[in-house]
C-alpha cells in the first residue's frame, strides 16, 4: 500500500474580509471518511464575527449538506459578507403569542399520497383533482409570521422589516411534529406562500400551532439590526452587482376575502433589471417612464418568504423566471399576440365573465378558453389599464385538446399565467396589467395548479418543493418556444378556430411588433396618423383601407401623386405594420425613381407593391434582369427597417383582382412557394443579422448573378440569393457563410464588386459558400465558368452533354452532388464510366445519381456514394424491367447496397446470379425489394430465390398479390423501351397464364396465387418484410396454410396484409398461425423430442422465434371484438414501432380501451398507432381515450389517431 504523503500537509484557504486588501488564512481539515478538505464554518466566524456568508466574484458559495462545512477551493479568495445574521430553525411571531391560519382566498393543503379521484382541480389544495377546494376564508391580519425550515425563513407581513422574535432551541421539525403535520411537504397558496405549522387549515386535521414570543428580545433584534441593514443598503446601491447575490425579501401578493371588492388585487411588482438581475419594486412607485396604473388599496396582509441562499422573494423567483419573456421582442416574421394564456371556465357559462361563485375548481366538465392582454404598457401615451381579450363562448378549448399544447407552449404558459398573477413587470416593457377581479384571479390560480398536475414546472412548486426538502436546485428563466413551436401553436389555434381577431399588430419602438386591442390601439399612433384615417374610414374610402386584424394600410392607386399620399399617409400612421399598394399604370423611368425614393424611407414591417410591367423592357445597362423594376429592389434593399418586401407583376387573367383575405399570410406564403408574377422577394428575418434573402426573376441567371453584385454593391450583403426564369423552380441558389460562423473566409467581404469576375471573390472566401444550379438546359456552359458549384441538378443525355459535364467536375472543385436526369434512357453504367476518372480524382464529390423518367411508374434512380474512392464506393439502385442493367451487374454487382427490383427480365437477372456466386467474393448486399412477385417470369424467380437465399442479406423485402399478372401491359412497356421485341424467354407457365386470361379470371388468380405462396414458401427463412393483397377468396392465404413451412420466418418483422377478405381476418387459419408462431414469450422447443403439451402447441412452437413484429398494417379487413382480443395478445406492442388497421366493420369502444391499454406506459419506440373505421367516435368516448392516453409516457414525432381522433 502506498502512503498518501498529502495527509501529513497543511493546506490554507484564503478569505478576505470587507474593506481589507490582505486575505488571512484559515487552515482546512481532513474529512475523516471522505479524505476531502474543508473549512469549518465556527472557524470563519472566529475570524469573522459578523460574517453571514461567503462569495467568490458575486456568486454564492454554499454550505455543504451539514451546514457547517466548506469545500476547499485551492488558489482563490474567498470573500466574507456581513450583515445581519438571523438565527436558524426558530419560529418567530409577534402578538400574544397565538399564531392561527392566515389564508387569502384559498385553503393550503399539504397532501401529497398522490391517491384519491382525480377528476378536479382547486385554486390551492393537494395534488389531486378532487380533494382541492378553493373556497375563499377569512384573512387575519398579522403583521410579521417567520418560519425558517432548514436555512429556510419564511416571512408574513407587509414590509414589516425587522420585528423578529426568536424561540431558541426548537427546530422546525419539532413545531412541525408537534403540530401533528405527518407530511414534510407544505403546498404554497395561490395568494401566499405558508409554512408549515403555521396555518390552522394546514393538512386535513387543521391543526393550530401556538408558539409563545417575547414582544422586548424581538425589539432589540430589530435596532441592532437597523444600522447594518442601512449599511448594505448603501453597497448595494454603489454596487448592484452585489445586490443580486444579497439577501433580497421577496414579496408575495395580498390575499383578500369574499368581502374584497373586485376592483382589483392590490399585487407588488418586481422589475428586472437591464442586466438579467431581479430588482424589487414597490407598487406604490411605478417606473419613471411608466405612467402609474390605478390600483385599489390593500384590503389584506401580505406575506414575504425569505430563502437563506440569498432571500429572495417569490415574486423575485417568478422575475427571474419570466425575465426573456418580457425582454425579448418579438419581429413582424414570428408576430404573435406575445403574452396568452388558457384559463379556466364553465361550459354552460354564457358571456366573457362568470360570477365570483360559479368557478371554485375544476373539473372533468370544465372548458378552458384561450386569452390575451395588451402589450400596450411600453406606449408612453397609453395610461389607461391594460385588460383582458376573451373569445366568444364558441372557442371553448375541451381539456383533451390541450394535450398537444402543454409540450409546445406548456412552461410559457405557466410563466405569462404566474407573471400576472403576482404583477411582475419590466420597466422599459410592461407598466399595465389587466382587472385583476376576483373571478380573474381565481381563474389564474387555478390554471396554473391545473398545469402544474400535468407535469408543468411553476415557481410556486418549485418553492414547496424548497421548502419540503425535495429541491435545492436553481429554477432558471423558461426556455422561449421555438419558432417551430410557435407556428405548431398558432397552427392549432386556427384550426380549431379558438380565437378570433381580438388583437391588432403594432409597430412599436426599435421596429418590433407588438398586439393590442382597438381600445388602445388609436391613442399609439400620432395626431396627424388618427385624423388621416378616421377621416378616410370614416368616409369609406374605396382606393385605402386599413385592415385592422393585420395592422395593413391597402390601397389601390391610378396616379402617382396618389401613391405618394399613401406613403405619407403610412409615416404618419406610425404603427402601419403592412403597406399594400397596387399601381394601375405602367411605370415610367421617372416614376420609378420617385416610387423608389417612398420605398427607401417608409417606416413599416412589410411592403407588397403590385405595378404594371412595361410593354416592352429595355434595361441594357443591367443584363440579365429583363423583367426590370431594379429601382424599387434596390430602394427595398437598402431600407433597413423592411422584413420583407414582395413584388409582383399581375398576370392578365388577374389584373382586376385585387383581394387578399390575410395580407400577412400571403406575403410569408410567397416566400414559401412562388407567386404568379413574382419579380422580387426580399426578406430580412432577424434584425441581428443585416443580411438579407432576396429571390429575383430573371431572364439570364448567370449575367443576373454579376448584375446584382454591381448594383446591391457587393454580396457580402446577402445571406442568400435566389435567381428564377419561371416562378416555379430556382435557377441558382446561393447561400452565403454567415460571418463568426467559424468557416475559414466567412468574415471577408465583397469589396471589389465592380468587377465581373465572381470566381476571384469566392476563393478569397475559401470556398465557403454554396452554389446550387437547378436547370433544363446549360445554357452556352454559362454556368460551368462559375467555378464554385456544390451542387448540380441538370437535363443530360450522354451524347449531347457529356463534354460539358466533364468541364463542370473538372472546374468546380467544391462540387459535391452532381444529379444527371437522363431523358433518353442511357446505360447507367455507361454514363459512370464517362466520368470515372474525373470522379476518382476530384477532392469533394459525395454523389453521383442518375435518374430514369418512366410513365405512370416510379422513377429508376442508379446512385453512386463516395465515387472518389473505389474501395469505399457504393451503389445503390431502384430499376423496372425496361432499363439496361446487363452492365451494371456485371460492373458494380459487388459494390451494390441496395437494390429495388420491379418486373426485371430475365436476362439481367441472370447475369445478377452469376456475379451474385460465392466464388465471385463477396458482396456489400444489405437491403433486397421484390416487388409483384406475381407478375415476374418463372426464370426470374427462380433466379432470384437462388440469391437471397445464397447471401446473408439483413433487409429482404416480398411485394406481391393474388392478381393475375397482365401480360399485355408488361409486354407494351417493354415493347416501348426495347423498340417492340419482346424478350425470347417467356417460360411455359407465362403462356399458360396468358392463355388463361381469355378464359376464366379465377385460373389466373389461383395461378398468381400459387405462385406467390411458392415464392414466400422458397424464401421464408430470409424475408423481413412481406406485404401482400389478397382477394376476396383468402386463395394466397389458404395456398400458405396447406404447407406448414410457410410459418417458418424467424426473421420477420414487418408484415401488411390488404384485402376483402370472407368472412373476417382470422377466417384464414394461416394468418393466426403466424400471429400465434411470432407472439411474445414464445420459447424455442427443444430438438430432444421431450415435448409437452397438446400438438397445436407443439406445431407452433417448433419454429424459431428469433424476432418479434415491429410494424404491422391491415387495411380493407374485417375483424370482430372477440378477434381482437386475441390479436392484442398475439402483438408485443413494447415493440411495436407501427401499428396501422384500417377495418370495414365498426370499431367496439370496449376493443378502442383495450387497445389503449395495451400500449404500454413506457412506449418509446412506438412511432405511428392508428385505427380507423370511417366513423367517429361521440365526446365521452373521446375523452375516456384522451385519459387513457395521457398517461402514455409519448416520445417526440409520435402520430396516435383512432377514429379520425387526433390525440398526440
């Protein structure tokens, strides 16, 4: 054993005291268990009497778990705070020594067996649904109620500061046991935060504590600790660095009584700071730039919570919480109503309201209802009280719908509902908040408790969890939705019609977007701006409108001078989100320039101008540009304060259209897909990043390419640029690096833009940005000299192309994917060989594809991944039986991945056997597709059993059906791609099917049929996948279930079955058989012949079960309740990744539980479950789903949908 010489040493560590220059050094200890260095805390306070705390660089340094340790910190200081230091674990109170219940409107429950009916929710109780009883009680006043719970003190009063009494010697866990609490965990009230002992409702039994205190000892703590407070109030305001990591009271809001009036709730406010920290603000003194919002005076006491690692407030927790919330703003491209929340109602209401006694709790009945409030607060006209926007009792949200909610918007929710409830605001963002009436503020707490039972994190809980010892984490400010996440939002919202237009976009300062309501929205913008438009609505105007749900000024103008008005009709309207005009009148050069001019310096979010196009465009001077109108692109490029800008040309059969239900929606289509008549696109999407994306139609893409370089002044200005000939496909596409994107060249920028050689600035780029062409035809290699493709996609036959191809990977050395459709049908490997040489030398390509067009069938794609280097190269390919693929086995048969065969013939076949022996080495086969199997020649199948069944391959799929294979149709396809000779090897079984075809039908089904389940039978050992359509006879099935074989797949995965069968789905024998021989639990029998049991068991236990059912899909079947019962236990549905029936009968609501049952809780792998009947199904069903379902632990990108019902 070694001897750990670092146990004889001393170690120090470094404290320096307030004001001193010099750390003194205090020795460290040995942990006698753990072998780890300390500091104890009784010697810190030997050197520092008055030292309460340690910090390094502002930030709190905590106690270990004993509260009497400190982990060392080698080679740093550590700085010792004083201040005033309160005794631990005392119960303080001032009075006569009586401390009853004091509630706000709401009983606290401390109830936390998770037992019980959970069928409703109360504004304060328990976890469950039922027991939570928000009824209001009578508030006593009392002016200062302390309990500190492990480092914890908990504080009631209204900023009584000071006016402590302390019981020494008692622990809280003595109060709390002598209190007969048996729960550790104490709920927090929706009005106040209560410990627990305190309350007289605490807990079922409702016990009172009483606590004796000494009026005199708590005086003289209070003048003692006077003049030390006062002291570090003057640090904190020399430093506020230091006030973030202070004690800081937090203050929780006022409870009132049923008595209250419901004017409003007298809450505190708590204002972030610009940097991120929470400062404390009283509500009696508003911020400066902020008109002070009428508040009703305090009808009840108020209560504080004191946290020893570092005090803070509850309302300084939901600050801190909801601090990106209220300093981020929001742009005109991901413009929402910024602060919306769900609130609870009842379903027979009538109105916006409820009176104060219809909504104690809720339940399995209660609707919610989607709300918002003005953003108004940082308008410094604006003094009137923000208030709420209520739909109409048609956008009543069910419960079951906000399951798909909560994950997208859930914690955001919770943050804006918990931001009101406790009045926390920013200074520079919100001043106003809505009525806080009774009814409001019960409603708000009781949607928080709701969510807070469907797995939302709040503050609140965060807080009792503190307090119960459950929690000692940080709780940190919400994650801000996505702007995925907002658009699925908002998507859900309009399409189950849930809000209505309430709620009119704003331009407010620095260019944002915010929402507010017609009743504040005309005192925003300026004098000039209302009389203009009240006088033009109010005289019904037919060239100008504002529409007022997308905050769009429209109009339609002949003259110039008319145009002009409007432009300075939009300035003076400064809050004009949208400028729509429409010029009904060619532009001259003159008045382009002087539209220009209006487009360079109007102060809106978005612009979509539509102006005649000139009969006949001549711009010399910017080649390639041929549809003109460069001024106003340029005006719009230059005008920062634009997002977006549109630009169209109307087409003829659309001069004298000119409505638009939703200007908003149209202009962030258009950039989405293309509009009719499109000229320019230009958005600018984030206002951090002044680059912007602009789309152009043009008549020459690679003279236009060097044009918009000359004119925008350089490229460094775009972050991608877009050039269109049709409007429906992109030319070239150009994607700039980002500047501090980390790519070597990012940062240089377009400074030699009058030069026409483009090539020279993207190499002093490096190379990082991306080129991609999409065209029919090269025109004159215009596109070849630019040198910097990454991508290709181009029409291309071998003999017209192939010298210009050739050019392109010899000059784009960045060039990545090269993708060749081939419209003449080439040999594919003909086409490689070309260009094999240049592949193997070139320095980035990753792919070459060749593509095949055929008629009324899928395309045939030949690909090749890492051509460059032969040892690595693979070749995947989807071929039908017209393409030429003799070659391409012979060249590539070892190189092949993948390989999807479709009607084949069978010369090619051949030659895949031959190259496919094992004398040949091996091959990279992996994934094998036979699809129709029942319309391949004999020789083909045969050729293709040898195959599979001589190569290990991992993925074999089998596609066929119980159809008569249609030799006419495969004989004119092939007759079209092979110049009308037919191939010579048509085998007897192929006539035999063709003469049956003039006779009976049903010969040539049962033909396809045996030929089917001869194939599945040959190869069954292999397949993975097996999909099949069967008549309406179950011959393919009842062909499968003469041969017990046919059961044998061990290797079986995936299985989809379609067809009408008679009378149901296990009406075939074979089918359950196999269900049976695939079911979980099956063991492998033993060879020994020791077998027990009856001798069904035996035969379905005598195959290999080495795989279980993973995706499993009927459709067009008919299966009864009693059949389902035992397919459920024939499917293990833990792993199950795709679980798709389609039945002609009915569904059992009692079969739709039990198939919600079997899921299992932990259902990770499942990715798409539904069943489906052409019926729907009625509420109640509905909602006993929806409960069943919820409880499903569900991942991400999971579809479930039963009877049309879309549950995640």
């Amino acid at each position: 054993m070694v001897e750990d010489r670092s146990a004889f040493e001393t170690y120090f560590q470094a404290f320096r005291a307030p004001g001193e220059q010099e750390p003194i050094l205090i020795p460290v200890v040995r942990h006698p268990i753990l072998n780890e260095l300390y500091v104890l805390w009784c010697d810190i306070t030997t050197c520092f009497p008055r030292a309460t705390r340690v910090q390094y660089t502002n930030v709190f340094v905590p106690l270990l778990k004993d509260d009497r340790l400190y982990r060392h910190h080698p080679g740093i200081v550590l700085d010792v705070i004083y201040g005033d230091w309160a005794p631990k674990k005392v119960i303080k109170q001032k009075g006569r020594g009586v401390v009853q219940g004091t509630v706000g409107s709401d009983t606290i429950h401390t109830s936390n067996d998770g037992g019980g009916n959970k069928d409703t929710v109360d504004g304060e109780g328990g976890e469950t649904l039922d027991q939570l009883d928000s009824a209001p009680v009578a508030t006593h006043p009392c002016e200062d109620d302390t309990l500190s719970i492990d480092g914890c003190d908990i504080v009631g009063g209204s900023d009584c500061t000071g006016q402590r009494q302390s019981v020494e010697g008692r622990s809280v866990q003595a109060s709390v046991q002598e209190a007969n609490i048996s729960s550790p965990s104490a709920s927090i009230g929706d009005e106040e935060l209560e410990a627990a002992g305190i309350d007289g409702a605490v807990g079922e039994a409702g016990v009172e504590v009483k606590v004796e205190v000494e009026v005199k000892a708590k005086v003289e703590a209070e003048v003692k600790a006077k003049p030390e407070m006062e002291a570090e109030a003057k640090v904190e305001a020399k430093h506020p660095a230091y006030a973030g990591n202070h004690a800081t009271p937090i203050q929780l809001p006022t409870s009132t009584t049923d008595s209250a009036p419901e004017t409003g709730y007298p809450f505190p406010t708590t204002t972030p700071g610009k940097e991120g920290v929470p400062k404390p603000s009283t509500a009696s003194k508003p911020a400066a730039s902020k008109p002070a919002a009428s508040k009703p005076e305090s009808t009840g006491p108020t209560t504080t919570m004191f946290i020893q690692e570092g005090h803070l407030r509850i309302t300084d927790v939901v600050a801190n919480r909801v601090k990106d919330i209220l300093n981020t703003q929001n742009s005109w491209w991901n413009s929402y109503p910024k602060y919306f929340c769900f609130l609870p109602m009842l379903a027979t209401i009538t109105g916006t309201t409820t009176s104060a006694d219809t909504l104690d709790k809720i339940s399995d009945t209660t609707v919610f209802q989607l709300c918002n409030y003005c953003d108004c607060g940082d308008v410094a006209s604006q003094k009137d009280p923000s208030h709420w926007t209520f739909g109409s009792s048609h956008t009543d949200v069910p419960q079951e719908h906000l399951a798909s909610i909560i994950p997208l918007v859930g914690e955001f929710i919770v943050a804006v509902l918990e931001m009101i409830k406790y009045r926390v605001a920013a200074a520079d963002v919100i001043g106003l908040f809505p009525e806080s009436t009774l009814d409001i503020h019960r409603r708000v707490s009781l949607a928080i408790r709701f969510f807070e039972l469907k797995g939302v994190q709040s503050c609140e809980k965060y807080v009792r969890d503190r307090l119960s010892g459950s929690s000692s984490g940080v709780l940190g400010p919400v994650a801000l939705p996505s702007q995925k996440q907002v658009h699925d939002f908002w998507r859900i919202v309009k399409r189950r019609s849930w809000m209505t237009h309430e709620m009119m976009p704003h331009r407010i300062a620095g260019g944002h977007i915010g929402w507010m309501c017609m009743l504040h929205w005309f005192p925003t913008s300026s004098t000039e701006g209302e009389n203009v438009l009240g006088e033009l609505m109010g005289r019904a105007s037919k060239d100008i409108e504002y529409a007022t749900e997308t905050g769009a000024v429209i109009s339609t103008v002949g003259t110039l001078k008319r145009a002009q008005e409007v432009f300075r009709l939009v300035e003076a309207l400064s809050i004009t989100a949208i400028l729509r005009v429409s010029l009904q009148r060619e532009l001259t050069q003159d008045d382009e320039r002087e539209i220009a001019k209006e487009i360079a310096k109007v102060s809106v979010a978005a612009i979509h101008i539509t102006v005649q196009r000139a009969s006949a465009v001549q711009d010399l001077t910017n080649p390639g540009l041929g549809y003109g109108l460069v001024s106003l692109v340029m005006a719009a490029l230059r005008n920062t304060k634009l997002e977006a800008f549109v630009l169209l040309a109307p087409t003829p059969d659309e001069r004298h259209k000119n409505y638009i239900s939703d200007e908003r929606s149209f202009i962030v289509s258009s950039f989405e897909s293309l509009p009719a008549g499109m000229v320019a696109l230009i958005s600018r999407r984030t206002r951090q990043d002044e680059r912007v994306k602009a789309t152009l139609r043009a008549s020459d893409a690679a003279m236009a390419l060097k044009s918009i370089r000359r004119i925008a002044q350089g490229f460094h200005k775009f972050s991608q640029l877009e050039f269109t000939h049709d409007c429906v496909d992109m030319d070239i596409t150009i994607t700039f690096a980002a500047p501090g994107s980390g790519k070597p060249g990012c940062e240089v920028e377009d400074t030699n833009h009058s030069s026409r050689d483009i090539v020279r600035f993207f190499e002093s780029r490096q190379w990082c940005d991306e080129i991609n062409c999409d065209f029919d035809v090269i025109s004159d290699g215009a596109y070849s000299r630019l040198k910097c493709l990454t991508r290709l996609n181009m029409i291309f036959t071998l003999a017209q192309d192939r010298t210009k191809v050739r050019e392109i990977i010899k000059m784009n050395r960045n060039l990545k994917t090269l993708l060749l459709h081939n419209v003449v049908h080439d040999d594919p490997s003909q086409i490689f060989e070309a260009f094999k040489s240049l592949l193997f030398n070139h320095p980035s390509i990753e792919m070459l594809r060749v593509e095949h067009g055929h008629y009324r069938m899928a395309s045939s794609m030949f690909t090749w991944t890492n051509p460059s280097n032969p040892t690595q190269m693979k070749v995947d390919m989807t071929c039908h039986g017209g393409d030429k693929l003799q070659a391409m086995f012979q060249r590539y048969a070892p190189q092949i991945e993948g390989l999807t065969l479709e009607r084949p013939r069978p010369e090619d076949i051949a030659v895949l056997e031959k190259s496919s022996r094992l004398k040949k080495g091996p091959m990279a086969l992996r994934r094998m597709a036979i699809l129709w199997v029942n319309q391949m020649e004999e020789s083909v199948r045969n050729d293709l059993k040898t195959i599979i069944l001589r190569r290990d391959i991992e993925e074999v799929m089998v596609v066929g059906s119980a159809a008569a294979p249609s030799l006419s149709n495969q004989g004119s396809e092939s007759g079209s791609r092979l110049g009308g000779n037919r191939s010579k090897n048509v085998t007897k079984s192929s006539l035999d099917d063709k003469n049956n075809a003039s006779g009976s039908g049903s010969v040539n089904s049962a033909t396809a049929c045996t030929v089917m389940a001869d194939f599945v039978l040959a190869v069954r050992s292999k397949i993975t996948m097996l999909t099949m359509c069967d008549g309406t006879h179950c011959r393919l099935f009842e062909e499968l279930e003469q041969i017990e074989e046919s059961l044998d797949m061990p290797r079986l995965v995936s299985i989809s079955l379609a067809g009408g069968w008679d009378p149901t789905i296990f009406g075939c024998a074979w089918f359950e058989k196999l269900l049976k021989s695939k079911r979980p639990g099956l063991h492998i029998a033993s060879s020994s012949g020791g077998m027990q049991g009856p001798t069904s068991t035996i035969q379905f236990e005598k195959f290999a079960h080495t795989s279980v059912i993973t995706a499993f899909h009927l459709a067009q079947v008919v299966i009864l309740p009693e059949e389902w019962d035992r397919l459920i236990t024939y499917l293990d549905f833990s792993q199950l990744v795709n679980f798709d029936v389609f039945q002609t009968n009915a569904f059992n609501l009692r079969t739709l539980f039990k198939l919600a049952d079997a899921i299992p809780v932990d259902c990770g792998r499942l990715a798409k479950f539904t069943v489906h009947d052409g019926c729907i199904s009625k509420e109640h069903a509905y909602k006993a789903l929806f409960e069943r379902f919820r409880t499903k632990r569900i991942g991400k990108n999971v579809r479930i949908l039963v009877r049309g019902m879309r549950f995640y």
